[in-house]
C-alpha cells in the first residue's frame, strides 16, 4: 500500500510510513469510511496488499460529516468487495530486489441472501536503517561543540494482515454485516552508531554505540453496520459499531564502548542500557448517519458518533550500573501513563443546487471533548476537556464544457497523542532525548480551497490553491544543554501560514499510454514566544511526480 500512496499526487510516505498530503504529517487515514487500528501505528499500512485496494479517496478540506481530525484532510482507502455471485477465489504473490516479498489470498461466497467472504496477505521485507548526524553548539566564552554520529544498520520488517466477514441481504433496500480483521507486525532494526564528541576542534572523547531494537504491534476490529436505502432513491441511513483494540511492545537494547582520544579504554568503558515500552490501546465508536433527500436539487444529512478511547503507555529503563557492577532500574525515566479521552459529536448538513451551473454545501459539526492523562505512578492527573465547532461550506460554479470553478472552507484540529503528552523521556540516544507535554492544547486549521477542473476527452487538468491558518500551533520544539544532551519535545506555538498551489494533470494520448503529473509548492511561516524569546521561521518546499502507465493487453 505504501507503494501506492507513493504514486499518488502530494501524497508522500517516508522510510518509517508515515504519511503526509501536500507536505503535512497530520493526516487522517480510513479504511473503508472508517477509522481503523489497522491504518496506525509502525508499519501498519505495509500489512495492506495493493491487490487488495478497490479505490483510494483524497479529501483535502472535508465537510462537517468526517471527523474534524487531520489538518492536511482525508485519506479513505477502499478495499475490494467481491460481488460476483458463486464462489469467487484469487491470488497474488509478488517478490521485488533487496529480499521484498508479498503474497495475498482471498475468497467470498455469494447468494441473493448473502455474501462471505475473507483474505489473508503476508509482507516479508529485509532493508536498511542508516543515520547521519552533524551538530555543532556554540557555548559561553566562543567555545563550541561539535557531535558526530554515524550509524549503520539494518531493518527487518514482517507482517500478517486477515479478514473474515458477511454481508446479510435481508430485503432489496436493507443489509446488515459485520466483519473482523486484524494484523499482526513485527520488526527488528539493528546498528551499530560510531559517535565522536570535539570541544574547539579537539577531539574529547569518542564511543561505539552497539542497538538491538526489535518490536512488535498486533490489532483487532470488530465491526458492525447496517444500511437501508430509502424508496424513490430518497435517501438511506446507516449505523456502525466498532471495536478496536490494539497492543505494541518495542524493546531496545543498548550496549556502549567509550575510549579516550588516544583510543585507550575510558575509565567508564562499558555502558548498558535496556528500554522496554508498551502501548495498549481500546477504542470504542458507534454512529449512525442519515441523508435525505427533500427534493431533485436539496438534500439534507445529519448523525450523532461517540468515540470512548482509552490507552495506557508504559516504560520501563534499566542500565548498568559501574559502581556496583550490576543492572539496576531507572526510578527517574519508569512511568506509566494513562489517557483517557470520550468525544461525543453531532452534525448537520445541508446540499442545494439552486441553478445548473451552481451548487453548494454548508455544514456544521459540534463536538465536546472530555480528555485526561494521568501519571499513574504520581496520580497526578492533567485534564483538558474542550467543546468546538466546526464549520465547512462548498461552493462550484460552472458545467462539464467550460470546466468548474470551486471554493471551499474547512475548520480541523490536532489533537495531541500520547506520546506527546508524556513527560518521561525516552532513551533511544542517549544525547538526544524525546520527552511529551501533559500541558499541550490542540490546534486548530481554517483551511480554504480554491480552484479550477475540466476534463477534455484525453486531457484532465485541476489546479488549486489552498491557505491554512494554523492557531495554536503543536510544534516539535528541541532545546540543547551544556552536559552536551538535546531534548526534543512539543509546545504551542502562537500560529503558522501555509499557503500553496497544487496543478494535476492526466494526459492520455492512446489507449494504451496514460500520463499523470503532479505539481504542489507551497510556503511555511511560523511565529512562536518561546521563554520569551520570539521565534519566525518560514520555508518554501515544492515536489513533483510524472507517472507513466503503458497497457500491453
């Protein structure tokens, strides 16, 4: 899937997986419609075969029907249905360079009463993890620090992904159906991490930092829905309950050899340390959406959801200790967060095209919001709890002979996850801590579109611009100390412009040759009052992607 998404226009995934549209990490991925523990988390969207994906959908400034979460919009991939009546079967195995295999099964059973169905797919991939890093810190008096760490390794990647479910026809208009998938991830990176520390340009001390870091991430969806299509196609309501639950565990193994500039043994040789942190979480939503349709040209939605999550995050930190000569716990960096967090939304919406050459939608999403993390070593607990609304109008002007005019609004927020609420750090790099901010606040996004699209016979062209106001803005903020230590965590911002062009065109001059180019650039200023000091920063970023498809049966 990753692969895909790749293919996609201003859709970009890293190394890691992580996703991001038109330069934005905050996306909201679904599957099929829905939230699903299956599209988070390390590695999930790898246990996703393309064979498996039916369509994929971008939304970049949603209506007041989708959750307000993911400021740079939506990601919904939909997954292949059979709907072949009789017993359907089919398979794909595939195998790239650099040992990358994929292989997927699927089956479904279909009658005038019901359809079954199920599929399995397993991803093998064996990579590497290489990171280079340079720092330099000037200090008091003109002195300066200078860090170089050079690390090479690898990055071992495995995963199962399974669904079973049936879809029961109880009359023409009405179904109902319910479904389980899961996955199950593993992934072990391996390195070894050469650092050396100069102060003036001397070199003070250097070691060899050996890493074992494997971990391992299963998740579960339970589902059920029902739908019925109201007579005369005047409409349907549909209601879902959903399950999740998901467990990771990520260990990582630690072993350091130091030595003077001369390379002979530091008094302190050998350093261990071994860091072992889990994540459970269970998430609870149920919905239930109506559309009705008044009249040819108006049509009215609305529903109710509830989302009851809850997750608990723990670490746990030993090292070596040279006094004693043993291994001994960390009481500073051992915790155990909990984060409990209930939202409760309401929506309506109304569509009308008044004139032929003019439409529009205006919505309106209202949300209560009752969060609390919760230090359950201290009992200390932060609670946030927030009510917001959120806005989003769509307006087009014109026909499919002179091309459509389109605008757009969108109000979104950023919620802070858990890991960026804990306080405790974490010792992945000994030098470079990542620690959260139970005191974090959301942000929110005015998002606003707009744009031209028209499709000729061979030709299809859509250019849009777009503009994000983005207050309170959640930025990584990482702060550098004299014993030589950086700490990277997150903090409020006062706010932050994006604003940009995006072109898309496809060309298909023959039947059998299609061409796809993507054009997106776009500009970033932040201000930010951090310790008093006032902080601007802007940046200009651009991308480009040139498909070309050639069909030979």
């Amino acid at each position: 899937l990753t692969e895909v998404l790749n293919n996609i226009p201003s859709v970009e995934v890293d190394n890691d997986g992580n996703v991001s549209l038109r330069g934005n990490g905050s996306v909201t991925i679904l599957i099929d419609g829905r939230p699903s523990a299956m599209s988070s988390g390390d590695g999930a969207l790898d246990g996703i075969p393309a064979s498996a994906i039916e369509s994929i959908e971008i939304v970049t400034n949603p209506s007041a029907k989708y959750d307000p979460d993911g400021t740079a919009g939506i990601i919904n991939i939909i997954l292949k249905k059979k709907k072949l009546r009789g017993l359907n079967i089919n398979t794909n195995i595939t195998a790239a360079s650099e040992k990358l295999y994929n292989g997927n099964v699927g089956a479904n059973l279909r009658n005038e009463n019901v359809n079954i169905y199920a599929n399995y797919s397993f991803r093998y991939r064996e990579g590497y993890r290489n990171n280079f890093n340079e720092r330099i810190s000037t200090l008091e008096g003109d002195s300066s620090e200078f860090l170089d760490q050079d690390r090479l390794g690898t990055d071992f990647r495995r995963s199962h992904t399974g669904k079973v479910g049936a879809d029961f026809f109880l009359n023409e208009n009405e179904v109902i159906g319910f479904s389980a998938s899961g996955t199950y991830n593993d992934r072990i990176r391996r390195g070894r991490q050469v650092n050396a520390l100069s102060y003036n340009d001397e070199l003070y001390q250097f070691w060899n930092r050996n890493v074992y870091d494997p971990r391992n991430r299963q998740s579960i969806d339970l589902n059920g829905n029902y739908k019925i299509d109201f007579e005369e196609d005047k409409g349907d309501f549909t209601s879902a309950l959903t399950y999740s639950a998901t467990d990771q565990i990520a260990i990582g193994r630690f072993r350091e050899y130091y030595f003077e500039p001369d390379s002979t043994k530091a008094d302190q040789h050998y350093r261990y340390q071994n860091q072992e942190r889990e994540n459970n979480q269970r998430t609870f939503t149920a919905s239930a959406d109506l559309v009705r349709k008044i009249s040819k040209n108006l049509k009215l939605e609305g529903g109710l959801k509830a989302i009851v999550n809850q997750q608990n995050e723990s670490n746990y930190l030993e090292y070596y200790d040279t006094i004693s000569a043993s291994v001994i716990p960390d009481p500073e960096v051992n915790n155990e967060l909990a984060f409990d967090e209930d939202i409760y939304s309401a929506y309506g919406i109304v569509g009308h095209q008044p004139f032929d050459n003019f439409r529009y939608q205006i919505g309106l999403r209202a949300e209560q919001a009752l969060t609390e993390p919760r230090l359950v070593g201290t009992d200390e607990v932060f609670e946030n709890d927030y009510f917001s609304l959120f806005p989003s109008g769509h307006f087009v002007v014109g026909n499919d002979t002179t091309g459509e005019v389109f605008l757009s609004y969108s109000r979104r927020i950023n919620r802070p996850r858990s890991r960026q609420l804990n306080p405790f750090p974490i010792y992945s790099d000994p030098l470079n801590l990542r620690q959260g901010n139970p005191a974090l606040q959301p942000e929110y996004i005015n998002s606003f579109e707009l744009g031209y699209e028209r499709f000729w016979k061979a030709i299809t062209l859509t250019a849009t611009t777009y503009f994000k106001q983005t207050v309170d803005r959640i930025q990584r903020i990482r702060q550098f100390y004299e014993n030589g230590r950086s700490v990277t965590t997150y903090a409020n911002v006062d706010e932050s412009y994006d604003y940009g062009l995006e072109v898309i065109s496809s060309i298909s001059p023959f039947d059998w040759w299609t061409n796809s180019l993507s054009i997106n650039a776009y500009e970033r200023r932040l201000s930010a009052t951090i310790n008093g000091t006032n902080l601007n920063n802007r940046g200009i970023s651009w991308d480009a992607k040139l498909n070309s498809t050639f069909y030979f049966f």
